[in-house]
C-alpha cells in the first residue's frame, strides 16, 4: 500500500464504522457462524476479537484523521495554496507526534478500556480478546509499527508536497 494513493477518507470511514458497531458486528457475525456455519464469518469474528488487530484498528483511525483533514482541503472547490500549506504543516506535525512513539486519542482510550477478567485474560466491551503476549507487549509492539508507519507517511507527503510546490511555482 503506497499511503499517497489511498482513499483516506474512505478507509477512515470504514475503521470508525467498525469500531462504533464493534459489539453488534461480532453478535452478527456469531450469529451468521452459529445459523449457517459460514467460515468467512467465524476467522472474521476470531480476527476482531484479537487485541492486536483492535489495536492496529484504533491506531489506523488516529493516524488517519491528520490524513482526511488534508484530504478534504484538496476537495474544496477554491482550493487555496496557502491553507493547503497550512493543512500540510498540521499533517506533518501531527504525523511526527506519532513518528515519537506517542499513541492518539484513539488508540489510548481503546487501551485504558481494555480489562481483565479473573483469569487475567483482556476483554473489551464485555467481548473477550485473544491475547498472544501481555497487552503491555502489544502496546509497546504498537508504539513502534505506529512509528513505522507515521514515518513513511511522512517521507512520501514531503515527496508528493515538494513535487507539487515545484510544479506551481
């Protein structure tokens, strides 16, 4: 996946429609398993249910909001170069704060959620979650592909930005 040939707005839509549907998408698709025996619907099920792939979920939205601001500034009909600079800055800035291994708004409240039931084993929103090491570890594990992933954003915008600024100018 190249991050400047994205729908960003689409795929933030999507991940915020899955985490605000979370419970009645895993009921859905348990039910689905449990009537028809669909396999799609139990890996699918097994896949939400995994803290990892939640995590990557929460951390997606938070990484992608910076994106779908400056997405929507190039939608505008008088698409104006300095606030597409502007909107380019607080990209930029906002990106770097993740490229510090900070998590967002998203991400943190996704983890402080997070409980343990009496066998230590994590839950969210009354739904259990398969754990393959510590949420400690997991969370550690996300700061860093958070990085990861907050860098190469960054490296391809300044590419794609400094090509255009030189084409009008």
């Amino acid at each position: 996946m190249q991050p400047f040939d994205v729908r960003w707005l689409s795929h933030l839509k999507a991940i915020e429609r899955v985490l605000d549907l979370y419970p009645a998408l895993i009921e859905a698709l348990k039910s689905i398993f449990e009537s028809d025996k669909d396999l799609t619907a139990r890996i699918m099920k097994e896949e939400l249910e995994n803290s990892w792939n939640l995590m990557l979920l929460h951390s997606y939205a938070d990484i992608l909001s910076p994106l779908h601001s400056l997405s929507k500034q190039f939608q505008a009909r008088d698409v104006s170069f300095e606030e597409v600079q502007t909107s380019y800055r607080c990209c930029i800035s906002s990106l770097e704060e993740f490229s510090k291994k900070k998590l967002g708004i998203r991400s943190t409240s996704f983890i402080d959620s997070i409980k343990l039931d009496s066998d230590g084993k994590p839950y969210f929103k009354e739904i259990p979650l398969s754990c393959s090491t510590s949420v400690e570890n997991e969370c550690e594990k996300l700061k860093e592909k958070t990085k990861e992933l907050a860098d190469l954003l960054i490296k391809n915008l300044e590419k794609k930005f400094i090509s255009s600024e030189k084409l009008l100018f």
